[in-house]
C-alpha cells in the first residue's frame, strides 16, 4: 500500500489519537518538570459567620505577575519523580542504611505511598490476568458444547458482570459482603466465625478486591475465547481424534495452539486495564488496606481543594512506563512476528 | 447429525453443566438479587438487620402497604427525569459506535495492509496511549475546553470517547482485516476499482461480523463511562451514568439510592435485547478475526 | 421522608411560579449562571434564583456533584462560564488562591439589606462570598437506650467511651458508638475535630509548615483509637450513608454525625420512627478537658466570578439575593440549617445551632488546609488498623504533606 494511501485512510483515527490523547500526554510529560510557583502570602483577617481571625493568604496580584512571566511554574526537573511520593529515592537510601533488617526495609518501603501502590497494582495485575484467562478459557469451552437454543440468554447473563456499570455493581456487591449482608453472613456461617470481616483485614480485602477483579473481567476473555473456539477447524480435530488423542490432547494440542493469537489479545488488554486498577477501591471503600497507582492520581487530582497537576503527571508517566515494561515481553514477540510479515 | 469430534461422554457433559450453573449463578446473581431489591424500600435491600429483609421485604410493607414498590423506578423516572438521561446516552453511545467504526476501519484496515515498518510503531504508539489513565487526560481537557467554549455538550464528549476508544478500536480491527484474504482486494482492484472503493464494497460485507463485535466493545465503553461524562457534561446533558451517581448519598445530600438502584436495573434491559439480537454477529465476527496478537 | 416530600413539593411551586417572578426580582437585564453542587437546599436556592428569569435576564444553572473539580476551568475564562458559584469553605480557597472571584461590597450596600452581618465571609476587609446555610458534625445519642443503662447523656468523648463501656458489659448494644472512619476525607475530618477539640493549632503561626506532630495530635489519634477499639470489626469502612443506615437499624447509639442528615435521621415518618423518636441531638462532645466543642463549622454560600461585566454581577448578585431571600428559609425551614434572616431553627437543626453557641471552630479557610487534609486522609490507616504508632502515622502526614506543599508552592 504506497504512503499516500495508507495515510489517507489513516487521517481521522491519527487525527483524534494525536489532538486527543497524544498532545495531552506530551503536556503531562512537561507539566511533569514543573511545580507550583513559590506561594507569595499575605497576612490578613477573614471573617465567617461563626468569628473573626488572623490567617495567610496567598498574594493574587504578585501571583498573578509570576505566572505571567512563567505559566508553567517552577521548573523542576526530575525532583517530582524521584520525591516522597513517587520514587522516593532519598527515603530508600536512608532506608537501605539504617534499617536493621530486610524486614524493617520492606516495612518502611512499603510505607512511602508510590512502593505500597504498586505493590497492591502488581499483585492485582499478576493475580487477576492469568485467572480470568484461564476462567474465560472454561467457560468458552462449556458453554460452547451446550445447546444452541439456550446459548443466548447463557451468553447474556455471563456477559452481566462486566455491563452492570461498577459504581453500582460494587456498591451492591459491597453491601452483599458486610458482615450483615448475605454474602458476609454466609461465608460467616461457612467457617463458623461470628467474627470473621471481609472489610476489616488487610489479606481478606485484597482477597476480596481480586475476587471481584476476576468476577468483573472474565467475561471479555470468555467472549473473545468463545468466538475463537468457532474457528477451529473440524478436520484437525477430527485427525486427532483417529490418531488416538484423548479429550484432554486434543484441547491441549489442537485448541489451544489455535487460540494462541486470541491469549496474547486479552493478556494485552487485560494487563493494561489491571494495572489501572482503581474503581475497585473507591467502590469497596478499601483504601485503607490497598492502594493503585491510579488511586494515587485520583487522590492528587480530586483530593485536595488544589490539584497537585505536577505530582498527578509524574504518577500519570510512570504509569504508562510501567506499562511498556510489563507488556515488553508482548511488544517483542509481536516486532518479531511483524518482522516475518514485512517485507 | 452430529460430528463425532463433538460427542462428549455422559460425565463430561454433567460436570461442564455443573460448572456452567455455578459460573451462571455467580455472574448473574447480583444483578437479579438487585433486580428484586430494586422492588423494596432501602431499609430492607440494604437491611442492617438481616438479610432475608431483602427478599421478604418487612419494611416495604410497613412503609408502602405492600411487599413490592416502584418507588424506586417513580422517583427516578418521574421526579428526577431519567429519561433526559436515557435519550443523552442513547445520542452519545449511537455516535461513538459510528464514527469509532468509520474511522476505525478505514484505519484498521490501512495498519492491517500496510506492510511498512511504521505500521508496527503506530500500534504500539496506539497501545502506549491507551496506558493514559483517563482521569489525567480528563483534567488536561477542561481548561482550553472552557476557553474554546465548548465545554458540557454532547459533540466534545462523543468525540473524547472517540478519541479515547481509538486504540483498543483500531488494534481489534486491524486484527480482523489481517485475517480476511489480501487477494479479495487486490482481485477488486485489478477489476477496476480504487482502493477505497475495494475497501468499501468487497471487504467491508465480508468483515461486517467484525465491525459489528469492535461495535459492542465501543458501545459498552461509552455506555459505561463515568470519568469522561461526569466531568465535561452539563447537567442537562448528563448521561446516564452520572445520572446514576448524583442520586448516591454524600455529605449533605439526603441518598437516593433505590432511585439509583432502579436506574441501573432499567438500565440493563436494553442490553439484553441488544445482546440477544447480536450473539450470533459477536460470534462469527470474532471467528472471522482469530484476532492475532 | 415527610419534611423531604413538603420542600420537593415547595421546589416544584418554585419552579412552577417562574414564569411570573419578574416583577419581585426587579433586575432590568443580564445573564446569571449558577455553579453548583446537587443537592435539595441547593436545588431550592436555584431554583428560587431561576424565577427571576425575564425576557431580559437569563437564568441557567448546573448543580453538579463535580462542581469542584471544574470550577477553576470554567471561572478562568474571560468571560467566565458561570457568574456565581456556590461554594463552602473548603471549595472557596482555591478560588481565592487564583484570585477568580470579586468582592461584593458595593452590591451588598446597595442589595444587601436582607442580610445578617454573621453572613458576610470577609477576606482582608472586603465580602468575597455570602453564606447561606451552616452544617456540622454534633452529638446524637439514642435517649431511652442510654436511660435504660442508667447512663446519663454524654458531654465529652470520655463520656461516650465510658458509656459504650457500659452499655457493651450490660449486653445492651455491643458496638454503640460510631464515627465516620472511611479512610480519605471522612477520617481526616474526624482527625481534624478531634485535634481542633485538644485545642490544636495546625499550622505554626505565621507559616505553611504543619504542626501536628505535637501532644495535641498524639492524643487526638489515641482517642480516636480507643473509639474505634469499641466499634465493630469493620469501623474503617463507616462513612455518613451507611451510618445513617445502620442508625436506623437500632445498631448504634451515640455519633458525632453531620448536622444535614438530622432531618433523615429524627424523620417520623422515615424508616426507623422508633429510632428517629429516640434520637437526641446536642452539641457536639468535648475532649481532654477542653471547652471547645470537637469539631468544626462548615457554611454553604455563593461568590461572585471575577470575569464577568459589572452587569452580569449585578444581576447574578441581586438574583442570588431573591434565592436567598427571609421567605425561602421560612418557606422551607426543614431543608438546612439556615443562616437567614427571620430563620427558626427547626428541631433537626437544634444540634447545628447549639454546637455553634457552644463556640465549635470554623474549618480553617488557609490556603494549605485542603491539602493537610488529604494527607492525613491517605496516612492514618495504617495507626487506625493499629499497624503502627501514633507518631509514625503523624510523621507519615507530615511528610505527606510537605511534599505536596513543596510542589504547590507554599513551602520551599
């Protein structure tokens, strides 16, 4: 296909891609080198209805003159990045130091707010991605040997848990797993433990948040799966049957290989989106005990009254970094692949 | 007469049941145990005292004088107007799927024909830009928003789904155009027509499966998307979603979240036409792309 | 539900009668856009501002739970996107930080007669905002539960430790007390109270560098421990909804609980009447000795945006001053706790208006506090979940904060 073509037909998609999602992430990226201009304050008396008293004020006319003169704010270089709530450098460095066992270091590492998201993120990613896989795998497996009139409304229902919209799917699942809801009151009885909180501990949370994590996206990976398990050729099948293959090897040696190009579709997919985890947490109130690195830039963005934009970027880039590296290992073997196609 | 590569043994056939009804009971059980409550007062779905109030539903016959009420659906349908929201998303999710589909396919297709070398970096340039988490891209919106003045209407919103669609659109569709045969195009284009015209009248009917399932994929994004909405939307242009969560408590705002929970319950029943009617498209649409990745 | 139903039904008159308000407002022209969170007393404000619109004076309004997060955008404009927006004092300071909205001397001399001085939120002299409506977090105890115990009602923290004690040994109610623990902003504010209650300072006079990490802040977070120690296992996901909900259910029986859901919470009509008849409001508790109540003032009210014409400031200020006007509060006296002229304080506000007579602190409107709050609000968990002590949850905040401080520019 000459360039002029392909670019041609490429325009509008490029087009949206580049004003929409490219220049933001350019401006992140910059934005992410520069702070807030050093606050000029003021001191003055503000009065509300309750009393009167003596508070600082930042200065809007000298503020005003310092952006005009810098918009941006104050550069800073890659100080945002490597700060107390992002990579937090420094604060590993006197930690290696001074902590007197391995076990003191990961406490405080796992105390400085960027180590103890990405700790849960990572769990949450590792955990999450092969299960559903392997989940969505079975279910498209049985669901497609059942009988062609009742697969609709199967194929419906499967699909709930990921069209229910999640701020009301996990505030009713939340309210199912409190210690008076039938979920909770159940498992209660289960394990004969009047005690026993899903919401409270740290390890029955994150249990919790990857169960509901897994629940809400094997059905993407069960679609695309089912879809695939349509196109398997009957004859190979068929062949492997007279060669002997039992049940098991012909799932094994003939299907599998066959949804191989489907496998690396959703892990791509599905490692992108777990790693963003964040509705989750908001919806099931578990900050307490877990934290993502999208919740960190939640947090900066909408916490507080000012928007920390800087440290919102800085997070928002390592991120995507991070990303890039856990899908390196996809990146590479698709170059590869493209390598054999180009020519 | 069935293949006998598809005959399966007695128990098999049980134990894929089994695991079928369990899978089943776990996915749809929330979503029908809320269809029920969404007939109840909130004292009794959200029972602090036990949760059998849910099904029986003491308080809603104490309250109402009966086990059942549509309060829920009457006070969201009628008294906060869902149904304003209801039209806004039907607008906003008809126009993502279309335009997401045009430009999609004509670009899909161009990455699925190309075989240069910056091919392979657009895809991976389209996976990076997925990476963005959205709330970021969001709050970058809203100022040259606000000075261009075209902040809170439904156009900006359907064009930022687009935008943010794109990626994950594009990849799914270049995928399915790698999987239909280069010969189908080049025999139209030796047969006289242009390379749009190819792309327009002989491979587009063969891929129309495919478009129809990246179509689902871009429906439920904009059908479900809260970060975007909720925050370069007007309140008369509110879809759906924000809609949902302006009727959950905060602070100061008395809840209403049987409203909420009744918009949801209504909110679904589209869906289920709408996948009904397209199960068998889903199907041979992915069948047709063996999306490769 | 009952006082909910009669100020819907007052909303619906407000926006029936519309039409034919243009003689009361008197404005002769001008645009009034309204910014706005969403919700009922805020609904009944606009909506009494929308009857002002005439063939020459247009009135819109957009009541959105984000109103925060987009009101910075919309005022920068030139002209700014809306001309009033509604805020608190925690939503104001940003747009005093920016410098986006205008004082309002003149037309509070010239408009403002219907106005009481205590309304009038000065900054450096001059009116940069007008409140309407107060809230805050008081006690509410459940009288016939605490009577039964032989309990007398409770006027500190000690006290209600005290009684939850008790009423746990008696087997009355095993989890009686309740807060508002959710990790976020829920627990920073409980932090916030408490701190204010051991007559903290937040920050070191004259500065933007915290000051908790003191005395004051040390017990404020063993007391807040010790409550939590008497709660139920899952106390770190309770926030206002739930609580509300669980109140209802004859759970709990003492809470420092917002002011605005009183009305839900004493409704007979409402879900619970056993309960709601129960329910007690007073001032919010004491801590430590101290005289001042633990917890803080909030107030709801309206600013001026800078980038508008002195028309459309006029007509947005006099239109607000008809959505604010002594009839709106009489007509719906149950909706908030007003701050309007001729006002009486419903029952469900008694415990709004003896806490403020109790000398409670307003929430500080520094420029730093929002983000004070957000690091307690991601730092005391971990203190809460008893994983680490008191001045390692302090320090973590003090870090917290000063690298957001750093970035946003008020500490170098």
């Amino acid at each position: 296909m000459p360039h002029r073509t392909f670019f041609l037909f490429m325009l509008p998609s490029l087009f949206v891609m580049l004003l929409f999602i490219a220049a933001p992430i350019v401006s992140v990226a910059y934005q992410s080198l520069f702070v807030e201009h050093d606050q000029v304050m003021t001191e003055v008396e503000s009065c509300d209805p309750f009393s009167c008293t003596k508070e600082m004020r930042v200065d809007p006319t000298a503020m005003a003159a310092l952006r005009e003169a810098a918009p941006m704010g104050k550069f800073n270089g890659l100080a945002t990045y490597t700060n107390a709530r992002h990579l937090a450098t420094a604060e590993i460095a006197t930690l290696w130091q001074t902590a007197p066992t391995m076990g003191a270091f990961y406490d405080g590492l796992m105390n400085l707010p960027f180590y103890k998201a990405l700790a849960f993120t990572l769990t949450y990613t590792a955990v999450v991605t092969p299960l559903v896989i392997i989940l969505g795998f079975f279910i498209a497996l049985a669901i497609n040997a059942i009988p062609q009139i009742i697969k609709g409304p199967v194929i419906f229902f499967s699909l709930l848990p990921m069209i229910v919209t999640p701020l009301i799917g996990s505030l009713v699942l939340f309210w199912m797993i409190d210690s008076q809801g039938i979920i909770g009151a159940t498992l209660q009885r289960i394990f004969n433990d009047p005690g026993l909180a899903l919401k409270a501990s740290p390890t029955l949370t994150w249990a919790t948040l990857i169960t509901y994590g897994v629940w809400h996206s094997a059905p993407f990976s069960f679609i695309v799966f089912y879809a695939g398990l349509q196109t398997v050729p009957k004859d190979t099948l068929e062949s492997a049957m007279i060669d002997g293959a039992t049940r098991w090897e012909r799932v094994r040696y003939v299907i599998i290989p066959h949804l191989m190009p489907l496998v690396t579709f959703v892990a791509l997919m599905q490692l992108m989106d777990h790693f963003r985890v964040f509705e989750p947490i908001v919806g099931f109130s578990a900050a307490a005990n877990a934290s993502s690195l999208s919740y960190l830039i939640y947090s900066d963005l909408r916490g507080a009254e000012t928007p920390l934009f800087g440290s919102a970027a800085a997070t928002s880039m390592l991120t995507i970094l991070g990303v890039v590296i856990l899908l390196m290992p996809v990146l590479i073997r698709t170059w590869r692949d493209f390598g054999r196609k180009a020519h | 007469m069935k293949n006998r590569a598809e005959r399966q043994p007695m128990s098999l056939i049980t134990l894929s049941a089994i695991f079928i009804a369990v899978w089943l009971f776990a996915a749809a059980f929330p979503f029908l145990w809320t269809a029920w409550g969404s007939l109840k007062v909130q004292a009794d779905f959200f029972s602090r005292t036990d949760w059998l109030n849910a099904i029986t539903g003491p308080a809603t016959l104490a309250q109402t004088g009966s086990t059942f009420t549509g309060d829920g659906y009457q006070g969201a349908w009628v008294e906060q107007a869902f149904w304003k929201s209801v039209i806004n998303t039907a607008v906003v999710t008809v126009s993502v799927v279309v335009i997401s589909l045009t430009i999609g396919t004509l670009g899909g297709y161009a990455l699925a024909r190309s075989g240069f070398r910056y091919t392979f970096w657009i895809l991976i340039a389209a996976l990076v830009f997925r990476a963005m988490p959205h709330v970021t891209l969001v709050s970058g919106y809203l100022l040259p928003f606000f000075q261009l003045n075209i902040w809170g209407y439904l156009p900006t919103t359907i064009i930022v789904l687009v935008a943010i669609n794109q990626p994950f659109t594009l990849w799914m569709l270049h995928s399915f155009f790698l999987s239909i045969p280069k010969d189908l195009d080049e025999a139209a284009m030796v047969d006289g027509c242009t390379r749009f015209q190819a792309f327009r009248l002989a491979v587009i009917p063969v891929m129309w499966p495919g478009v129809v399932t990246t179509g689902l994929f871009s429906f439920l994004l904009a059908y479900n998307d809260f970060t975007v909405t909720s925050m370069l939307l007007t309140q008369s242009n509110q879809t759906m979603v924000p809609k949902i969560a302006s009727f959950l408590g905060t602070v100061h705002a008395e809840n209403k979240v049987m409203y909420a929970v009744a918009a949801v319950v209504s909110a679904i029943a589209p869906l289920f036409v709408l996948v009904l009617f397209f199960q068998r498209q889903i199907v041979s649409g992915l069948t047709a792309g063996a999306v490769k990745g | 539900m009952k006082h909910l139903m009669k100020s819907s039904l007052a909303l619906c008159a407000l926006i029936a009668s519309g039409g034919m308000a243009f003689a009361e407002c008197g404005i002769e022209k001008g645009s009034v856009r309204i910014l706005s969170n969403d919700f009922l007393a805020l609904q009944l404000v606009a909506a009494a501002a929308e009857a002002c619109a005439s063939p020459t004076v247009t009135v819109t309004r957009n009541l959105t739970a984000e109103h925060k997060n987009i009101q910075i955008a919309a005022l920068t404009t030139n002209p700014a996107t809306y001309t009033v927006a509604v805020v608190a004092n925690g939503s104001i300071v940003p747009l005093l930080n920016d410098d986006l909205i205008q004082p309002m001397d003149d037309l509070v001399a010239k408009y403002g007669q219907d106005l009481q001085p205590n309304q009038l939120i000065k900054i450096d002299g001059k009116v940069m905002a007008i409140a309407f409506m107060a809230n805050t977090q008081h006690l509410m105890y459940r009288k016939s539960v605490l009577e039964a115990a032989g309990i007398a009602a409770p006027k500190t923290y000690e006290d209600m430790l005290a009684a939850a004690a008790v009423l746990k040994e008696k087997g009355v109610m095993p989890n009686a007390l309740v807060a508002n623990f959710k990790p976020g902003w829920d627990l920073a504010q409980e932090f916030v109270n408490m701190y204010l209650g051991y007559g903290g300072e937040f920050f070191e006079p004259g500065t933007a560098n915290a000051a908790i990490s003191g005395e004051a802040g040390v017990k404020a977070l063993t007391m807040m421990k010790a409550l939590a120690d008497t709660m139920g296992p899952e106390y770190m996901t309770y926030e206002t909804v739930m609580l509300g909900q669980s109140w209802g259910a004859g759970e709990a029986g003492m809470m420092n609980m917002w002011g605005s859901v009183a009305g839900a919470i004493t409704d007979p009509a409402g879900a619970a009447p056993d309960v709601a008849a129960d329910t007690v409001l007073a001032a919010a508790p004491t801590v430590g000795g101290g005289t001042t109540p633990a917890t803080t003032l909030w107030w709801d009210g309206f600013a001026l945006a800078k980038n508008i014409s002195p028309e459309d400031a006029e007509a947005s200020f006099r239109a607000m001053m008809k959505a604010i006007a002594p009839d709106m509060a009489t007509t719906n006296p149950a909706a908030a706790a007003w701050l309007i002229k001729g006002y009486q304080p419903t029952p469900a506000a008694v415990g709004v208006f003896e806490t403020v007579s109790a000398g409670a602190r307003p929430y500080p409107m520094l420029p730093y506090m929002g983000l004070l709050h957000t690091a307690l609000g991601d730092n005391l968990a971990e203190f809460m979940q008893g994983q680490e002590t008191a001045e390692q949850a302090l320090a973590d905040v003090t870090a917290a904060y000063n690298t957001a401080a750093t970035e946003a520019g008020f500490l170098k």
